[in-house]
C-alpha cells in the first residue's frame, strides 16, 4: 500500500540517491542483494512503500536511475549496490549534458525521457495505491537540473493527482564546480516551484561548514557529505516507512508543512550530529536533541533562519523516547524562539515519533522547516 517510486537524476542525484537507498536498505535489515535478515516486524510492515517484493523473497528499490552518461551507473554497478536495483532500471545516454541546462532539458534529455518515462510507468503501474514520486537530483549540473525538472513536468502531466517530493541540491558560491551553476538553479527552481510539491533543500557549502565545524573533518569528500544527506533523507521518509501516527504519507507531509501551493521549499536539519567513524559514546537527551534541531549549524540548507521566520516545521524523533518529553521540549523551544514562528499559524510545528532508531544510534531526529529566509 502507498507506495513511493524514487528517481536519481544525474551524477549528484545518483549518488545521494545510492546513499539513501543504502541506508534505508540497512535499516529494513536487508542485505547487499535485497534479502531479508532483520529481527523486528516493524522493518517489514510497511517494507513496501519503498521496495517490491520477488517471487524469490527479494526486496528490489522501486528505484528509476537516470543520466546522460553512462559512468556514474557503471560506478553504481560495480559499487556495494550492484545486487540491489533491478537492471532494467537503469536509463542512461551515451553523451552528456556537460554542465547545461537547455541540453538536459531540451536536446539530450529530450531524447532520453520516453525510455525513462516508460520505466517509470512500468514501476507506477506495478504499485497497489501510488501515493508519489521522489527525486534526489542537484540544481547545479546539467542532467540533474534540466533533466531533473524536464522529468517533473511529464510526470506531472501524466500523474497530476500524485505527489511529487524533490531532494534539491542547490548550488553555492563558495563550493562551486562550474561557472554556470547560477544559470542551471535559476532555470530549474521556476520548474520546482511550478511542478513540485515539496522540495527539500539541501546545501553543499551547509554539508561543508558542518563536515569541518561539527564533524571536525579536515577534508570532507563527497562520501561524507553524501552520507549526511542520505541519514537526512532516511530521516524525513521516516514517519513514511514505519509504522506511526503522523505524516504517515508525502500528502499529509505536504498539508502540514505547506501554507500555500508556491511555498513549499524545505530546510531540513539533523541531530545528534556524529562523524561516520565515530558515533559519538555519549548519551543523548531529548533536550540536548531538540537544542541541536533549532541550531542553524545543523541546518542542510545554507540560509540561516534567524533572518526569516518559520512558517511551520515539523520534527521527527526516532528511538525510544518519551512523547511527553518530546511535547514538553518542543514547546519550551517554541516559547523560547517565539520571534521566528509567524503568528498567523497557530501550532505551527508538528512532532512525529518511531520507535525504529537509526542504525549505530540510540535515538535521533530530523527537522523540516518551512521558512521565509528561503527566498
């Protein structure tokens, strides 16, 4: 029942999105080739709002990879997750869209998006209850930004009653690839404003500042800031892979978190934050955790909220927590920040609880905010 159908466009997308499924793939207790050795039922409840299941008891991604070059997808194929997606999923072309928009999403792209839609439809019509679609694209490439929305707009056209969620990886000056990247945002972001109906905004120069402030690396690679995005995104699909009373669907998500249609970009935040060699051996409160939430340096999303005010948020707790603890710590945070919720919003920020803590923690949550100081 409700099933979600992810897509990965381009380079960026592709390797966030292998990131995401490898976590969450970890967390259902399934191994490198999609088979089922986890200990609680609470994995297997709603196993299949991501997965489909094989006549061999096989869990497979309803996963739809694409890209105008073929080397990310060998990477992906030869990587740790070689057994894991099915391999007709795999849509990929033989040129590139080399860092432009127009050719991602008029030229090369153009050419591409039948075989990609056909997959797509192939996946959606396997589904019991369609609920949406997911992307992991970023907006500073030429695949995964003119692609990426090109993708968006026909799948809109052809499924307009559904959801559709985008994990963006929006550009930054300070960590740039390309000069053109400014150009490539600006084109996609009118897309994702038109198409989309929840976009989560993830920041590469944000990923940098908490890898070296936080995580004390001296210099990150993609890997580390991958695997930050990946514990974010395994985090916001939370409250829809688990059992649990709130948000339990990208629709009731999208009612809480949106006031109007147009405004519907996310900043999402993480605690506790730990490097990957060394999950931290302290003990974590909850206090300590919905401090951490607020903090703008466990902010994805570059832009820092003190110079906007939340529309509304929602907070995701994981492990075993309390849930008056959690209601009592939320509110004192809310008194205590009361200038950057807007007024007009009463009970503006929502908590959803789980039980399944992610793996290597004690308990963790995950923060979405829907504020002004994204513009």
């Amino acid at each position: 029942m409700r099933e979600i159908v992810h897509l990965q466009a381009g380079q960026c997308g592709n390797q966030i999105g292998s990131a995401f499924w490898q976590t969450i793939s970890g967390e259902h207790g399934l191994d490198s080739s999609g088979m089922y050795n986890g200990t609680s039922e609470l994995q297997l409840a709603r196993m299949n709002v991501y997965f489909n299941e094989t006549s061999s008891n096989k869990y497979v991604p309803r996963a739809v990879l694409v890209d105008l070059e073929p080397g990310t997808m060998d990477a992906v194929r030869s990587g740790p997750l070689s057994q894991l997606f099915r391999p007709d999923n795999f849509v990929f072309g033989h040129s590139s869209a080399g860092n432009n928009w127009a050719k991602g999403h008029y030229t090369e792209g153009a050419e591409l998006i039948d075989q990609v839609l056909d997959v797509v439809r192939r996946e959606a019509e396997g589904c019991d209850s369609l609920q949406g679609f997911q992307i992991t694209h970023s907006l500073g490439g030429g695949t995964g930004s003119g692609m990426g929305t090109l993708l968006i707009s026909k799948i809109r056209e052809e499924f307009p009653d559904r959801m559709m969620a985008t994990f963006s990886v929006v550009p930054s000056p300070k960590v740039s690839d390309t000069v053109v990247e400014p150009y490539n945002a600006t084109l996609s972001v009118h897309q994702l404003v038109e198409n989309s109906d929840a976009t989560f905004c993830i920041d590469n120069e944000a990923l940098y500042d908490i890898c070296k402030g936080t995580l004390k690396l001296s210099n990150p690679s993609y890997g580390d800031l991958n695997h930050l995005v990946s514990t974010v995104m395994s985090g916001v699909s939370t409250s829809l892979r688990f059992p649990g009373q709130l948000n339990s669907d990208l629709r009731k998500m999208a009612v809480n978190l949106v006031p109007f249609p147009r405004l519907h970009f996310f900043m999402v935040g993480f605690a506790p934050l730990t490097s990957r060699g060394s999950h931290s051996f302290s003990a974590v409160s909850i206090p300590e955790l919905t401090q951490q939430l607020f903090d703008p340096r466990n902010m994805m999303t570059g832009s820092d909220f003190r110079n906007g005010r939340y529309l509304t948020c929602s907070a995701i707790f994981r492990g075993k927590v309390s849930a008056k603890e959690v209601e009592d710590q939320m509110h004192k945070m809310q008194l205590k920040n009361s200038a950057y919720f807007v007024e007009w919003i009463p009970n503006n920020v929502q908590t959803s609880l789980c039980s399944v803590p992610p793996q290597g923690l004690k308990m963790s949550s995950t923060f979405v905010g829907n504020s002004t100081a994204i513009q």
